[in-house]
C-alpha cells in the first residue's frame, strides 16, 4: 500500500532553515508528482509546493524564493528545503502524492517557528 513517511521537522527561530524529507513506498515513485502541503492551528490545509516527474516545480506565494522543493529518485524520496522561516510557516507540513485519483497524506511532521 502506498505509504508517505515525513520527517525533518522541528523548533527553530526565525530566519533559520529546515529540511524536510518525505520517503514515499507503494508507489511506482518516478513517475509520481509529489506535493507538500501545510496545516497552521484553525487553518484548513494549504499547497506549499510541488514537483513533477520531470522536477518542474510549483510554489505557493507565500513560500516562493524561500522554500524549495527537490526529489531524489534513487531514494523514492521528496524534499523540501526551507529557509528565511517565519512564524507564519509554524505548521504541520504532510507529503502528498496522487494515485488513482485518491490522495494519500503522510503522518505530518510538525515545523515550529518561534523565538
């Protein structure tokens, strides 16, 4: 079954970065479009960003030219490097992917952005 595994979430200050890493099973995954997606406390779920099997990528405004989402094939893997956080980015981020028009969501990691 398809399994979506986060992690590289934690507590930072503003202005530093993260990594985070989404190790994807149960997929045939290079030829997978994968996605993050973020949850803020009484928000609905919001695209973050995305990357095709040809690594073109999507970002949502808020996080363009601070964020960048990467995949390495070898590894059935997605990235997402993050710098320049802001409280705002505090969120529980979820790796996505979309296989026979279900999507599927990972655990969630939680990013905490505070001084």
């Amino acid at each position: 079954q398809v399994q979506l595994v986060e992690s590289g979430g934690g507590l930072v200050q503003p202005g530093e970065s993260l990594r985070l890493s989404c190790a994807a099973s149960g997929i045939i995954f290079r030829l997978s479009n994968m996605a993050w997606y973020r949850q803020a406390p009484g928000r609905q779920r919001e695209f973050v960003a995305s990357i095709t099997t040809i690594s073109r990528t999507t970002y949502a405004d808020s996080v363009k030219g601070r964020f960048t989402i990467s995949r390495d094939n070898t590894k059935n893997t997605v990235y997402l490097q993050m710098n320049s956080l802001a409280r705002e980015d505090t969120a529980v981020y979820y790796c996505n992917v979309v296989r026979n028009r279900v999507n599927y969501w990972g655990q969630g990691t939680q990013v905490t952005v505070s001084s």
